[in-house]
C-alpha cells in the first residue's frame, strides 16, 4: 500500500519515514516535502535509494503540486506532518502559518476526500489547548490557542473533524507534546542547546526558565502514529504524550551535565509574546485502545539524543550554516526561505 507523507524531510516525518520502512515491509512511501528551512534530505540520506522510498518536492498549499500524485499513486492514505511550527516565527509571519497551516491541510483534505483515501493521520500539537497551572488535558478539553501557530493548528483541526463529520472522511488526529530526538532543526530548545554547548555558545532561556513542557522521544511518537494509521478509530482524537515533566532550566541542566559544561552558558533572554507556562497531555485514551506506551525512559532518550548530535556535528554544522541550501539551490533551482 502507498502511504504519502507530507513534510518527510523535517524533523518528525523524517523520522516516521525511517520507522515505517524499518517497521512495515508491506508499505511504499511517497515523501512530498516543500523543503523550506527546516526541510533536510540529509535526513533520509540512508533511504534516498529505498526501493519503496522516493521523494516529490512541492508545496501542500498548492493544489497543483499535490493533485497528480493522487491522480497517478494508489494512494491508501496521508500522514500529514507538513507544517510551519516554530512558535517564534509565527510572531513575525503569521500569515505563512496560515496558508501552511490551514490552507495546505484543506487542500489535502479536499484531495484525500475525491479520491476516496483510507486513511489520513493529521498530526496536531498539544498547544492547541493552551495552558494549565495543574492537572492534564484530555481529548475533550477546550481549545485555547494563544499563538498564530497554535491558532493554526486549532483552525485544521476543526477542519480535520469537519471532514469526518461532513462527508464521512476518515481522518484521524494526533497531538502530541513536545518532541525531541535526532535530525531536529536547531531553533527547537534541545538541539539548539546541545550545538550551542558543543561551540561554546550561550543558552539563551526565555524569563525565569520555569516552563513545563511535557517531553517525548520522536521514536516513540512514530509507534504510536504507524498505530493511529493502522488500528486508530476514524473521527477520533488521541493525545500523545511522555508524561515527562521538566522545566527550561531541569532540561539545560542535563545537557550541561551529561556534557560537562559549565552553567555559566545560561543567560537569561526577555520571554516572548504569550508564553504558554504549562503544558501536559493525558494519553491514557492512547495507551488503553491501541496499547501504547514509552519504550525509553526520559533520562535515556535524552542522553540519547545528545550523544547523536556529538556523533553528526557534520548534519548540524551545515545547517546551522545554511550550507545545504546551498545544496537546493543548484538541484532545484532557486535559494529556499530561511
């Protein structure tokens, strides 16, 4: 069966990639990825030549790059990953979240509904619900976005559902906290920390570095999306989360231990525009109805994505550098947005 994987050359979805191919021998990937900056097919480098593996470049907010893949591919279903989702830069472009966001998702939606797909899996964030001084969010709780991308995330999601319940699409929703792991682009906390450690830079940590984020393994997250694909209920909305409750400081903490640097590299920044002090996911409809659960624990992954990016300073030098736009530049023909 084909699977088409939109965003499979970011963070998350590269990763998804390597898990299904790995996991799944019955499964053809066909990876449509726009490869903005934080698009890296160094990611996929070990799988470029995968026999059930090839890559089309294009845009989802553009129906045109989109619809002859669904004309020509049997498509069975879409995991949709493909997303602007640094919170920051939603500050500044708000818009772009917008036609990403929302208009990319719709655009899917509209194609996976005409041509009758399976199964579309849209991968949302915990951030859709805002924040809470105590207790965890449930699939029910309210929606309370207080960001553009947030608010963007929450719009698709409405659409997402509205699909389900308006023409009987059968879609399902992931949100998911805070993930972490290899290949991620270094403006997210962990990895920007960790390279900055290694080059003796700063960490720069928004206000009193008290925000709680609830952290989960990327390889973990993976099982549980081939789950939602496989043996998720459609219409449903399933929350996925660590239960892995650190604070800013307890996170930069670890990495300068497990590195051995001094604490001195902290610095403390101006919190930004509608920080969010709190997030926490209850997964328990997730682990009771397809039975899953954190293979690592917390210390574990993270130890382990640290050692990662000591092994792969080369992936993270380049981009860093913007060297690998160097790269699209002359096999795609223009400078991609940084």
């Amino acid at each position: 069966m084909k699977i088409l994987v939109t965003g499979g050359a970011g963070f998350i979805g590269s990763n998804f990639v390597h898990h299904l191919l790995e996991s799944r021998s019955d499964c053809e990937i066909i990876n449509f990825d726009k490869l903005t900056y934080a698009g890296n097919l160094d990611n996929l480098s070990a799988v470029e030549d995968h026999p059930r593996y090839r890559f089309v470049r294009g845009d989802v907010a553009v129906p045109g790059d989109l619809e002859p893949l669904f004309k020509e591919e049997n498509i069975w279903g879409v995991v949709h990953f493909a997303a602007e989702s640094h919170v920051d830069r939603s500050l500044y472009e708000p818009l772009t979240f917008v036609e990403t966001n929302v208009t990319g998702t719709a655009n899917l939606l509209d194609l996976a509904l005409r041509y009758k797909i399976e199964r579309f899996v849209y991968i949302s964030t915990d951030e859709v619900y805002g924040s809470l001084s105590n207790g965890k969010f449930t699939e029910k709780s309210f929606l309370n976005p207080t960001s553009p991308y947030s608010a963007s995330k929450a719009s698709s999601d409405l659409l997402v559902l509205a699909y389900f319940k308006s023409f009987g699409l059968p879609v399902i929703i992931d949100r998911c906290t805070n993930n972490f792991g290899p290949y991620q682009f270094p403006e997210k906390l962990i990895p920007l920390f960790v390279t900055n450690v290694l080059e003796n830079k700063p960490l720069p940590i928004y206000g009193d570095g008290f925000y709680v984020r609830d952290w989960l393994f990327v390889a973990d997250h993976c099982r549980a999306i081939e789950l939602m694909l496989f043996k998720g209920k459609p219409g449903e909305i399933y929350n996925v989360g660590g239960s892995n409750e650190h604070t800013t400081l307890e996170i930069t903490h670890r990495i300068l231990k497990h590195l051995g640097k001094p604490e001195s590299l902290i610095t403390y920044v101006a919190d930004r525009p509608g920080h969010d002090r709190r997030y926490a996911l209850d997964a328990t409809k997730l682990q009771n109805e397809l039975r899953w659960k954190p293979a690592d624990s917390i210390e574990e992954a993270l130890d382990l994505t640290i050692d990662w990016y000591v092994s792969n300073r080369r992936w993270w030098e380049k981009v860093k550098s913007g060297e690998y736009q160097d790269y699209y530049q002359e096999h795609y023909g223009a400078r991609l947005r940084l």
